[in-house]
C-alpha cells in the first residue's frame, strides 16, 4: 500500500541505490539544472562547487561519479551533482536523468 504514495524519482533512487561516490551515466540530458547555482553552493563542497559546468547540458551516456545527492529545495525532486569522468566538469541532474553503473563499466 504504500508504494503507491512513493514518487517516481524515489522509486527509482530506492530500486538502485544511488549514494554518493557511485558511477552513473545521464540517459536524460533534459533532466540538467544548468541554472541551478543556489542549490550547488548549499550542498557541494567549495572544490566541486569550482567545476559546476553552469549552462551546459552533459552529453547523453555521459559517465560520471555521484558528488552530492540531495532534495530540490521545493522538494519536488532529487537532485544529483556528477563530476564527468571524461572531463571532470560537474553537472546537476534530477535523479530519474542518470541510471547507476557498475565499475566495470565506467571506462569505454
């Protein structure tokens, strides 16, 4: 009963375990908060917070690893701040636009 009261973006963050530290890559870019600066300077770390690549939409299957997982401050979302592994710019990504992938899987 009460996964009917459980959104869309939890269902998927509770099915996968997206934790900080882990690596996932964007399967939505649309999902992006380019402009999203306050959010960044209220979660990230002062030297994550230098690399938020601000107004830029990460490539699609992008691979990144999880800096910072938090709420949206409406708390309508999931917000997941990803450095790139290609290019270590970060990114903020609502949750259901990254899927978590293995280690074996970040390189390639």
């Amino acid at each position: 009963m009460l996964n009917n009261y459980i959104t869309k973006e939890c269902k998927y963050y509770l099915e996968h375990h997206i934790k900080e530290g882990d690596f996932v890559k964007v399967i939505s870019p649309g999902k992006t908060y380019t402009q999203y600066i306050d959010w960044v300077n209220d979660h990230v770390e002062t030297e994550k917070r230098n690399n938020f690549n601000q107004g830029v939409v990460p490539d699609l299957h992008e691979k990144g690893k999880v800096i910072c997982i938090g709420e949206h401050d409406k708390g309508f979302n999931t917000l997941v701040y990803i450095e790139s592994l290609c290019t270590g710019l970060c990114y903020l990504v609502g949750i259901e636009g990254v899927r978590k992938i293995k280690g074996d899987q970040k390189n390639g």
